[in-house]
C-alpha cells in the first residue's frame, strides 16, 4: 500500500434514505463518506472494510482512493442501511445483514493500529447510547475525537471531558467547533438548502484529517472541512463533492 495522508478504517454500505420531500438508494457507510471527504483534498487516502460481491470496487478507485485495503466476500451482500430523517435533524437508523453488519465489539483493530501515533475516533449516536463502556475506551485510545453535540451530551454525562484529547464537536448547521484543553475554535457553517445530512459528519472528519495530515493549520483545515460537509448536504449521497 502506498504511503497515506490518511487511512479510514469502517463501513462501506447501500444507503436508502428517505427524507421528508424523496427517498433514495446512494453509496454510503462512514468510511465510504470520510475517504470522499478526505479525497477531496488529497491523492492519499486508503479505505479499509469490507464490502460483498454486490459493490464495484471501482467506485473507490476511480476517486484516487486506495483500495488494497478492502476485503471482498463475492457471496456476501454489502451491508444496507435505512436512514429516516426528520426535519428536526433526528433520523430513525436500521442496519440490515450483510458482511459490516455486526459490531466488532472486541475492537482489535484499535490494538493492531496503536502502533500509529495518529488515530482519531469518530463515535456514532446509537452505539455511544448501547456502548458507553467500549466508546470510552475508544476516546481513551485514540489521538484525536470526533463527535456531535448529542454524543458528547451522552459521554459527559458519565463523567469525562476528556480534554487532553483535540476533539472536534460537529454540529450541524451550526458548524463545528475544535477543542483542546483551553483552546476553542467555532467556525460557523455556511447556510444551504439540505436535501440529505446522512454522512455530512463522516465527510467532515475525512476533510480535516486530509488537510492536517498536510500541516494545513487547525482553523483553515475546519474551515475548509465544515464548507465541504454543508455542501455535501445539498444532495442525496457525496457523489456530487467529487472534484
């Protein structure tokens, strides 16, 4: 594998959203939108899941993204999600079986990548609700965090702040804000018509990951991040962020 600014560990999926004015079927999972995101900014972005033989790998591919990471199963279905969003922001999740289905609870993958000094986590509304034991070991590991308002409302209610970890705080329509102990950076976000939010947080994270892993400075990187995440949200999948 060639050397990477940035390496996306998660899923590759069929998304179906369906949203208050239309539905659709897109390309989606976390590490599907972060490795787009990170992309945009850089020709070294690697991805590594797994997907079934019902998805063309090409798809990566043809976007510069490095796929030696990628673990075909030819007689397994590629993982779906349903996402139901509301105009509040709130949406309904469904996971469906495939080969990225199942939650690798033991996390091994954290182990065998703590070699790396530079690791970021980025947490998921309903496992930090189902597994607030394992996302707090996740933050305790990682370099770097990655979560939204409500995550953090969640985790801070057990008691951690974390604040000797850079975090970054996605919140919607309303930016993003970096913290790191006593530092703060708010940027806020550009106003746009949003058609589909499902991943606008993943593509943010592999934005600002692209660019720092490129010394781009912490306020230009979110900046940079956060105006690529509100466009992403402008139509249905990330297809149309490809530069």
């Amino acid at each position: 594998m060639k050397e990477l600014h940035v390496a996306v560990v998660g899923d590759i999926a069929w998304n179906h959203d369906v949203t208050p004015t239309d539905d659709k079927l897109s390309i989606g999972g976390a590490a599907y939108y972060s490795s787009v995101g990170a992309a945009y900014f850089s020709n070294q972005v690697g991805v590594i899941a797994r997907i079934g033989g019902d998805f063309e790998p090409s798809v990566l591919k043809d976007k510069g993204i490095d796929i030696q990471g990628l673990k075909i199963l030819p007689n397994e279905k590629t993982c779906r999600f349903e996402l139901v969003q509301y105009t509040d922001g709130n949406r309904d999740f469904e996971a469906f079986e495939g080969v990225a289905s199942i939650v690798d609870v033991s996390i091994i993958w954290l182990d065998a990548l703590s070699q790396y000094k530079n690791i970021s986590v980025d947490s998921f509304e309903l496992y930090v609700k189902q597994f607030p034991d394992l996302t707090r070991f996740m933050f305790k590991r990682a370099n770097m965090i990655f979560t939204n308002e409500n995550e953090w409302q969640t985790m801070k209610g057990f008691g951690d702040n974390f604040a000797d970890k850079p975090m970054i705080i996605k919140r919607g329509k309303n930016g993003a804000v970096y913290k790191h102990f006593d530092k703060e950076i708010s940027i806020p976000a550009p106003q746009v018509t949003a058609v589909d939010f499902s991943g606008a947080g993943d593509v943010l994270a592999g934005a600002f990951l692209a660019l720092r892993a490129q010394d781009v400075p912490i306020e230009i990187a979110l900046r940079k991040a956060v105006n690529l995440a509100s466009y992403s949200v402008t139509k249905f999948g990330v297809e149309h962020i490809v530069p």
